[in-house]
C-alpha cells in the first residue's frame, strides 16, 4: 500500500509478493520503500509530524515538476530551434505545469527564509541524510532537525496544509 497520494506507480510494501495479475494489470511496476526518504525515516521515529511531511512533500513534488534536478545521462533531444525575435536557442522550452511548479518551489523556499532554504533543499529535494546535510553546511549535529522543522513549518504554511 503506497503511503503517499503523489506515487501513481504500482506500489508493494518490501517482501510483499505481487501476483502476476497485478503485474499485468499494470504498464510498470515499482517496489519502493518509503521509509527510506530523510522525511520518511525522520517521521518513522516521531521527529516530524504528518503535516511536516506533507509540505516536504509537497515541496519535493513541486522540485520535480519544475524538472529541477540535474539531468545524468545525455539529453538526445533535437537541438534547440530560435522561435522568433528575442528567444536565443539555449533557453528551455518550459510548459506552463512545469512553469507554475517552479514558481511555486521558489515562493515556498522564499516563505521558508534564506537561512532555513538550504537543509530544507538538501533533505527534502536532494535527498541528503540529516548527518550529511549538517557537515556540509558546517553545523553542529543535531541542529539540522530543529532548523529542518522550522522550514518545513513555514512551508507548511505557505502551501496551507493544516
């Protein structure tokens, strides 16, 4: 059973047997553990709550809407065309989702503030554990989580999630 709403793919908790009707049933079929994200294993022990969680998500999906991340592997797409005065053949040909998604992901990391912006980008969009996010920001360990749930809070807020 998926525990977030945003995951369409087939979804099996780990160890759980799928019968080769469901696999038929679908194009594609994903195990995934959700427990292993930063926010998921920080709320398996109680650190955050289901609303801190949500807006990390929340935020999280709008980061790969606006298809943020760095690409791996070689883009094969035609290269780019000019389209009309005042458009260079370098800049992205964006839809209006991915558009709205990146206004959105930059408005809620505005809301968080510029100190609480940068654990929240790393553990919630590029998936850095809390230890790892500490060192390289250079903070002490343990104060990634108080400084974490304070982003997640304002961001809470922005996205108006109760």
């Amino acid at each position: 059973m998926a525990q977030s709403g945003q995951r369409l793919l087939v979804e099996q908790a780990v160890g759980e047997k799928v019968t080769a009707e469901r696999q038929r049933a679908s194009a594609r079929s994903v195990t995934v553990n959700l427990a292993e994200s930063p926010l998921g294993w920080l709320f398996a022990r109680g650190h955050l709550s289901r609303t801190q969680v949500d807006a990390g998500e929340r935020l999280r999906s709008d980061w790969e809407r606006a298809q943020l991340a760095p690409r791996v592997t070689m883009s094969w797409d035609a290269a780019p065309v000019a389209r009309g005065r005042g458009r260079s053949a370098g800049q992205p040909d964006l839809n209006g989702a991915q558009i709205d998604a990146k206004r959105r992901f930059d408005a809620a990391l505005e809301a968080a503030g510029p100190g609480l912006a940068d654990i929240l980008w790393r553990i919630v969009c590029a998936g850095e554990g809390m230890r790892d996010a500490e060192t390289a920001l250079g903070w002490p360990a343990r104060a990634g989580k108080l400084v974490l749930t304070l982003a997640l809070d304002r961001v809470a807020s922005f996205y108006r999630i109760p």
